[in-house]
C-alpha cells in the first residue's frame, strides 16, 4: 500500500515546481502544493493503479493549478468592482537566470497566453522535462494530440518573438 508520508517525500519538489509554472509566485504555489497534497490524502484509498502514480500526482498539480488561476482570474473580476486590489502574479522564479531575466519573463508571459492544453503541454514536456507520451498520459489526450498543441504553441511563440524583433 502507497503510504501518504512517503508520497509527500518524493513527490513535494515536483508538485511545489509544477505549480511554480503555472502560477509564478512562490505563496500560490505553495498553496496549490498544499491542496494537491490534500486531495491525495483525500483520494489515495481510490487510486486505481491503472496509471503511475506520478502521472496521477501531476494530472491533480495541473488541474489544481488551472483551478487555482481561474478562482484567482474571478476575484480580480470581483476586486474590480468593489475596488479591492490584489496583487499581480510575479514572474519571479527561483530558478531564473537574472543574466536572461527580461527574456525569460517575455517567454514566460507568451506561455501564459497559450490557450489550454497548448499551454500544458509546453509547461510539461519543455520545463518540467515530461517526454510526449507522459504528457499525453497527464493531460489524458492522444500522443499526436500533444504533438500538435506543441507544434502550435512554439509557432505561436515563435510569431511574437518574431514581430517583437521586427519593431
């Protein structure tokens, strides 16, 4: 039997990491860590062993994560209204290069704007180091389905960068 405490153990740095990606700020990102760890101890007596337990760990991180950006999106809209302001998410990474800074944080703003699973399947196959078929796995879609989002979204990329150095 999978035992929480050493799930916790080898799972944390991934969780923690994954949802740095979506979120960019290092209290969201805890928070999100906090509530996939939560729904796995909430969940762990129902895991059917039909998938791996790391791709059953990083489909809750990316959907908590989604989940987190959209109740975060709601309360800006709501801030907006009754005139409460909230802080912007950061684009500060710990492991960002402060030599690469400015671009790493405009690559990072072009990511956030890729529509979903675009922007999932960057995240998990070229930061996280996911290989296709574990990302297909992750995301439940077909391995030519990660294929093409990921062909999209480098064009994608690739077109702002474009228009970017041709101003």
């Amino acid at each position: 039997m999978l035992s929480f405490a050493n799930l916790y153990k080898t799972y944390v740095k991934l969780v923690y990491n994954t949802a740095l990606h979506y979120v960019r700020n290092i209290e969201d990102a805890e928070e999100v860590t906090q509530n996939v760890f939560l729904k796995i101890d909430q969940h762990l007596s129902q895991f059917r062993k039909e998938s791996n337990i790391k791709t059953w760990i990083y489909r809750i991180t990316v959907n908590e994560s989604l989940d987190f950006l959209k109740a975060k999106k709601r309360r800006k809209r709501w801030a907006l209204f009754t005139t409460i302001e909230e802080k912007e998410i950061s684009t500060e990474h710990p492991g960002m290069d402060y030599e690469y800074k400015e671009e790493l944080e405009q690559l990072l703003k072009w990511i956030d704007e890729l529509p979903e699973p675009q922007r999932s399947a960057i995240i998990l196959c070229r930061v996280e180091g996911l290989s296709i078929q574990e990302t297909a796995d992750v995301l439940e879609l077909s391995y030519k389905s990660v294929e093409g989002h990921l062909s999209r979204a480098k064009r994608i990329i690739l077109e702002k960068k474009q228009s970017v150095e041709g101003k």
